[in-house]
C-alpha cells in the first residue's frame, strides 16, 4: 500500500484589511485570526495514475493547484501522479479563507510526498498561488492564533507578519452565514477593489492603533470585554470604507438585522470576516456561545442562517502519516 499524507486545517476570520489604494504605500495588511472549523481534511499519496475524489465544485482548484505545484522549480515538481481525496471541507467564498487552505494543503501533502518536512508557509504559498492580497490565511495555516500582518508594497510580495498571539482557549466565535449567498471573489472581488476610493489615511492609523494598541494587547491580557470593544470598532471603520460596493457595512440585509439585533443586547464583539457573508460573534467561553446561538436561531433574523460555534485555533495545520 501507498505511503499516505493527511492534512487538517482550521479556517481564518479577517477581522478587515489597513489600507488600500494609496500609491508608494503598503497595501492591504491587516488583522484576523484562525478558528478550529469549518476545516478541510486531504488525504494524499502517489498513484498509478492522477486521481482527484471530491465535490466537483472543489475540483478544478485542486486541479489548478496541483499543476502549479507541477510548474515550479521544486521536489514536488518532480511527483509522478498523485491520488487526492477530499474528506472534509467548508463553502466557498464564505469569508473564511477556503481557498487559501485548501490550496496549501494540498501544497503541504504533496511537499511531504516528495520527501519535504519543513517548508515555509511562504513557499507553500507561493507555489500553490496564495497570498496575493491576504497573507493572514497562510501565516494562520502555518502557525494558528490571532495575526496581524503588515501589507505589501509590490504585487508579488507576500505580506510579513509582524505579530500573533494565542487567543484565550476558552473564548468561542458564533457563525452565522446566510444561505444561498457568497461574498465577492475572483475578478468580482479585483472590480470591487478597483471601485473603492483610496482608503483615507486617518482610517489606515486608526486601524492600526486599534489592531497594535487594542487587539492584540487584550488578547494578550485574556481581557474579553475589550477585545470585544475593540474587534468590534475595528469591523465598523472597515465596513464603513467597503460600504460603496456591498451595500452598507455588512453585505448582506440578514446579518444586518442580526448585527442590529446584537447591538440592541449590547454584544460588542461582531464582525463581518473579509467580504463576507459570514458574521462572527465573539464570546466569552462556550456556554455563552450555546446560549447565543440558542437565541438567535429561532429569531426572525437568523431564519435563514446557519450558525456554528467555533473555538480559536491557536497552531497550525495538522500533518500527519497514518497507518
């Protein structure tokens, strides 16, 4: 039998982006963190023959993926056919960071396969095609915990990090997605880009001072009430600037009317990740988290929502070789 390799991943939250659009500048950076699930699990090893078995709206980035890894200059360019199985995985294009983990694992099963045990979640990246606006996924699948990268100031940069922590392990996230929506992406998420006015730069400073000054050092002391406070005005200055292309500060009305619903009970700690349409609720520990959700699920407003509590996800992604 065939030496497999098994990779599990979490996904990101993205908290929201820096700066944007100011030429001679860094762009994009920002702050987000990893959380236990939604995840993906690949399993892989070399075949007779290539073999994809998952979703099939999973497969052509796979195949993407895997041609890449075949087109650069390394170990893994030099695999023969692989066999490929998606045992777990999570929606596109929900705000989470799906392509990017998916993308590296696939690159970190084949990088072990071809005798490679350490290679940086840079050149993961780079091989696989990540990492081109949003460092914070791959940096997340490497290390875990709450993250805040710098942005970059070429096009082929990959962003540095230049800070992570733990999160607290009892704090939790509350999910609420709306069915039947995706949040921008591909060359709908470069136009959406393209439409926004350079981001102000009294903006950029006050979303550094509170990722630097706020954020981190709440999480750093387990200080949920200001984390709270602080995430929270975080997600509002970013929604604010998105507002010209997704309609408002959340981009979607149902987790609006959940956001209003959270305010009115004075829940601070709520966010919309990345473009959405996934709303995250930061909680306090996991009875608060099951009580929310309990709450939520039958109101009028999360009638049409899936909700989920997740923990922080304060490692990387799992590799392992089963038996």
């Amino acid at each position: 039998m065939s030496r497999a390799v098994v990779v599990t991943t979490g996904s990101r939250l993205h908290f929201g982006l820096f700066a944007h659009g100011k030429s001679g500048r860094r762009e994009f950076g920002g702050v987000g963190v990893m959380i236990d699930q939604p995840g993906f699990i690949v399993r892989g090893s070399v075949a007779r023959f290539d073999q994809i078995v998952c979703a099939a709206d999973w497969r052509l980035r796979i195949e993407t993926v895997v041609a890449r890894l075949r087109d650069r200059h390394s170990p893994v360019a030099t695999l023969g056919p692989l066999s490929l199985e998606l045992l777990q995985s999570f929606p596109a294009h929900s705000g989470l960071g799906s392509g990017t983990q998916l993308a590296m694992a696939v690159a970190k099963v084949a990088s072990v396969l071809a005798g490679e045990h350490e290679v940086a979640a840079e050149e993961l990246a780079r091989r696989s095609g990540r990492g081109l606006r949003s460092a914070l996924g791959l940096y997340g699948f490497q290390h875990g915990g709450l993250m805040v990268e710098a942005g970059k100031t070429a096009p082929d940069e990959i962003s540095p990090l230049v800070a992570r922590v733990d999160l607290p392990a009892p704090w939790r996230f509350v999910l609420a997605r709306p069915r039947r929506m995706t949040g921008l992406s591909g060359i709908e998420e470069a136009g959406g880009f393209s439409r926004l006015a350079p981001m102000p730069m009294r903006t950029t400073d006050r979303l550094c001072r509170i990722a630097l000054m706020e954020i981190l050092p709440a999480a750093m002391a387990h200080d949920y009430s200001a984390a709270s406070e602080s995430i929270g005005q975080f997600g509002r200055l970013v929604g604010e600037y998105f507002a010209p292309v997704q309609g408002g500060v959340f981009a979607d009305e149902r987790i609006r009317r959940i956001a209003d619903l959270l305010a009115a009970r004075n829940i601070r700690g709520v966010g919309q990740s990345s473009w959405g349409p996934t709303l995250f609720i930061l909680c306090p520990d996991i009875d608060f988290a099951r009580s929310l959700l309990d709450e939520l699920a039958p109101q009028p407003e999360g009638a049409d929502c899936e909700f989920q509590i997740a923990a922080p996800l304060n490692r990387g992604a799992t590799c392992c070789e089963p038996s």
